[in-house]
C-alpha cells in the first residue's frame, strides 16, 4: 500500500460522506479547473485560487472528524513523516492536505464522473506543477508502494 494511501486511511473517511457531498465535491474541483483554465502567463493568481480552494476542500474533508480523530489522523501522519527521509522537515499538516487531495483526485470512486475527467486532469497539472507544494521526491515518496 502506498503511503499516501495509508495516511489517508488514518481518516477514516466514510463512504457514506463521499457519496452526500460528491457533487458539491465535485463542483470545487470544477471551478478550480475553470481557474487554471483562465489563468495568464503575467497574472498567477488565479492559479493559486484553484490551488486554495482544492486545499480548503481537502482540510474540509480532515476537519468533519471530532477533534481527537483529527489529532489521530495528524499524529500518524507525522509518525509517517518521521520514518521517511524524503518527508523530513516536512509540516504534517500539509502532507495530509495534499494526501487528501491527492485521494479526493484519483482514489474516491463517488468522485470519479467521466464527464469531469478533464477537470480533474488539469487540477492535477496545476498541482504538479507547483511539485504539490511538498516537492517533487516527497510526493513520490507518497506514491511509492512501502
């Protein structure tokens, strides 16, 4: 299993959630899209935005947990962190962010709706292209089976 995915897993995200709040899940990553889509070579911001507001979905879905499971899912994360050399140094709360992200993207099924499919391909990019705000070898890290 990936780290990434058992880092996530740490969440204990219900399927139940995934389904009710898909298609509001689904539309911030449809707006994000279109923000990447209108973005310009002199003006990043609308860039950012998207990332923004993919990051405030992503804390959203870690935040719905009662506070001590959210303390749970950040210590495992660290813990993760800590046994990684390529993870060192990094702020645990960021990698569970993007980790979520990252699941939110490719791992949940009540997400997956071929229509959207370029929507969710280009978050992707703008994401990779910022080395996921974790670096380029940390995200592989994440990928990386253990």
């Amino acid at each position: 299993m990936a780290l990434l995915n058992s880092i996530v897993k740490s969440l204990n995200i219900p399927k139940e959630f995934l389904v009710r709040y898909s298609p509001a899940m689904r539309e911030k990553f449809r707006e994000a899209s279109r923000k990447f889509e209108k973005k310009s070579s002199i003006d990043s911001s609308s860039i950012d935005d998207g990332i923004n507001q993919c990051l405030h979905l992503a804390s959203s879905v870690v935040l719905r947990q009662e506070p001590a499971d959210v303390e749970d899912a950040l210590r495992a994360a660290s813990a993760a962190i800590k046994q990684e050399p390529e993870l060192n140094g990094k702020d645990p709360d960021t990698i569970l962010t993007i980790a979520t992200v990252y699941y939110l993207l490719h791992e949940a099924p009540q997400l997956k709706v071929q229509e959207e499919a370029e929507d969710f391909r280009r978050v992707e990019q703008a994401f990779a292209a910022k080395d996921w705000l974790i670096g380029k070898d940390a995200m592989n890290k994440l990928l990386k089976s253990a």
